[in-house]
C-alpha cells in the first residue's frame, strides 16, 4: 500500500509540474481573441477619431493616448505573452534569452502607459468638475506636454524594473510594481471619489447648459473608464502583494487568468468610447451608412449585369 500511495503522490506531483496541454490551447486560444478584439477596438476607435474633426478636442487627448497604448498591448504584448502561456504548458518550447529582457521593458511599457493614462484621465476629470473654468483654459500644449510626461514616466519605470530583474533579482522588481500600481490605484479612487461627491452636490455649474451637459456626460463616461481600469487591474495587485508577503507565486492558471482579465481593460474602453461618447457614435453610424450607399449601387449593376447575361443566353 505505501508502495501504491508513494506511486500516486509521484503521479499527482507529475501532473502539477506539466499541467494539461487542453488547458493551455485553451488558454492560448483566449489570449489570441483577446488581442484581435483589443487592436480591431482600439484601431477602430483612433480611425474614428483621426477621420472626425468634431472628436479631436483636448479633452479627449488622454483617451486617444489610452487608446494608443491598448493598441499597442493588444498588437506586441498580448502575443508575446501568448508565447510564454505556450511555453508553460508545453505546447512549444521557448527560447529565454536577451529578446526576453526586451519583451519585459516594452510589455512594462505600455502596461504603465495604459494604468498612467487611466489615472491622468481620473486627474484631469477631477480638475474638469472642480475648478471648470480654469479647466476650459487650458490649451492644446498642456496636454500635449502632459502626454510627453505620462510616456517618460512609463519608459523610466519600465526601465528600473528591467535593470532590477537583470541586476538584482525579480523580488525587488515586484516591490516596485507593487509600490507604483498601489500609488496609481490610490490616486484613480481619491479622484473617482471626489468626483462623485461633486457630482452629487451638482457642482457641474457652467452658464453655458449644453457644455455642461456634455461635459456631465463626458465626465461619467471617463469615470467609468477609470474604475473599468481599477477593477481590472485589483486582481493583479493583489496578486503581486500576496507574492510579495508569502513569497511563494501562485498557479499558472491562476497568473494567466487574472493577466487576462488584466488585458481585457484593453478591449472595453473602446467599447465604451464608441458606445458612450455621442461623437464616436455618430462618426460611426455615418461611415457604416455611406458604406452601405456605397455597397448598394455596386450591388444592383452587378444583379442587373448577371440578368443581362443570363437573358441574352
């Protein structure tokens, strides 16, 4: 009997070690999904927003920037990671060397651009419902040089992790990430929070009421965009800080699942840009019905060409 449960405990440890390959297709298969839906979103959202001369105002600066680096993620990071999932369930070997180190800046990257971006829209929101007339004169510059800024933060934090992982150890790196998403995060929900109780006393005051009903809107859509961000990347932090405390990481699925509802904060928020801002909806039924005009008249000459033929035959 000690014989046969010493042969069960090896089979049991067996199957932890190489988890099942359905699992990982599985897996491999959401990760693919994910990144088509977040770059066919965020491109679609950016040509919207390229093509509409109404949509290219400063307050939508930060969103287009997010929208960029959730580009970005979906087209670079998301397939790069989806090497790695194949890896770990030995669906294909992986080879670990320097391109690995350039994977983890650029992923950081943009992961940090698109958290900051969350964030910085979260402070701008804020200083929108708050002090609105100082808000309306800001000028086009000022968010130009905010986004310059929220990319070098990016590039420096990502940086600072690579250096830690190569030089020092991955531990030390993951206390930065813990430190930086635990900042971020205080800062969405003290923004989100003060933007609440304004709007609850009202304080949207403009003596123009269409700007102020459309910036009451733009500010609600904005806001769900930031705790869309928050609840996506809770999971993470949590995780990371569970890791920091025990010391002990946790199953790959468990890593994977929680990365994918991570990447999916990237599919959303064009979904909502789309569906809630006015603009991006009215741009897109426009360019779905001159498509249709378009298709329309193509379609009849070719009926009427394939009769002409037929009858003539």
């Amino acid at each position: 009997m000690s014989a046969v449960n010493e042969s069960l405990k090896n089979t049991s440890e067996f199957a932890k070690r190489f988890p099942s390959k359905s699992e990982g297709i599985a897996l491999c298969s959401v990760f693919m999904l994910s990144s088509v839906l977040i770059i066919a979103g965020s491109l679609l959202a950016l040509v919207l927003f390229a093509v509409n001369k109404t949509l290219r105002r400063k307050s939508l600066f930060l969103v287009m920037n997010m929208a960029f680096a959730d580009l970005m993620l979906g087209t670079i990071s998301v397939p790069f990671y989806i090497y790695f999932v194949g890896d770990a369930y030995q669906l294909w070997t992986a080879r670990f060397g320097f391109h690995l180190v350039v994977f983890r800046c650029i992923d950081a990257t943009f992961m940090f651009g698109s958290y900051l971006s969350a964030a910085f829209i979260s402070c701008e929101r804020f200083f929108a419902v708050c002090w609105p007339f100082h808000h309306r004169s800001l000028s086009a510059r000022t968010y130009y040089i905010t986004i310059f800024i929220l990319w070098i933060l990016a590039v420096f934090l990502s940086s600072i992790l690579t250096l830690l992982g190569v030089f020092s150890s991955f531990k030390s790196a993951l206390y930065v990430v813990v430190i930086v998403q635990l900042c971020l995060t205080i800062i969405i929900c003290v923004c989100n929070i003060g933007i609440w109780i304004n709007s609850k006393h009202g304080r949207f005051t403009s003596q123009q009421q269409n700007r102020a009903s459309r910036s009451k809107r733009l500010t609600k859509t904005l806001l769900f965009v930031s705790m869309l961000a928050l609840i996506t990347w809770l999971p993470l932090l949590i995780i990371n800080i569970l890791i920091c405390i025990t010391g002990e990481s946790l199953s790959h699925l468990v890593n994977f699942v929680v990365n994918i509802l991570n990447y999916s904060n990237s599919f959303f928020n064009p979904v909502v840009y789309i569906f809630r801002i006015p603009e991006f909806k009215k741009t897109l039924r426009l360019s779905c019905t001159k498509a249709a005009d378009i298709y329309e008249p193509n379609k009849k000459n070719v009926i009427e060409t394939c009769v002409k033929y037929f009858v003539g035959h």
